[in-house]
C-alpha cells in the first residue's frame, strides 16, 4: 500500500512538474523573465509563485497538494485553448485580409 502510494504521488508530482514547466514556457518573454512570469501567473491562476518555485529547484519534494495539482492542469487547459483561440483568430485575419 505505501509502495503504491508513494509510486502515485511520484505520477501525480511529474504530471504536476511538466505542467508547471509549459505554463511557464508559455509565459516567459526571454531572459531575466522567469520570477516574473511566475508572478503573472499566480495572478492569472492564483497557482501561488512559491509552487512554480519549488516544482523547478526542489528536487526532493514528494508529493504535492490536490487542489495545486489540479490548478495547474486546468490552468494549462485553459492556455491551450486561449493559445488555440488566438491562433485561429489570427489565420482567419489572414484569411480574410489576403495577408500570409
């Protein structure tokens, strides 16, 4: 039982690390920009800038919290689809405009 537990804690805190990772891919405008796309999205998300923190440089985190994990995945969910949105916009600009 523990040995499962601790094997779906590591699942659970990987999923929770790529997520993190992207969110911040998707936020970052270049160097020096890191801390600072971190506090943009604690303010978007209200996924606190301590998680991304931690998530990155704590390598001997175990586990983290339900509603953390489940944050980050509906904040990704929601990029995408903002990423998504924005990208049809634009072709359907070009579309329209004969630009592209």
């Amino acid at each position: 039982m523990i040995r499962q537990r601790a094997l779906i804690s590591a699942q659970v805190l990987a999923e929770a690390r790529a997520w993190a990772n992207e969110l911040t891919s998707l936020e970052i405008e270049g160097p020096g920009d890191l801390e600072p796309a971190w506090r943009r999205l604690e303010n978007r998300y209200g996924i606190p800038y301590s998680t991304f923190w931690s998530l990155k440089y704590r390598t001997e985190l175990k586990s983290i919290w339900a509603d953390l994990h489940l944050m980050l995945k509906l904040a990704v969910e929601h990029e995408r689809s903002r990423r998504a949105a924005q990208l049809s916009h634009h072709k359907f600009v070009e579309t329209v405009t004969g630009k592209g």
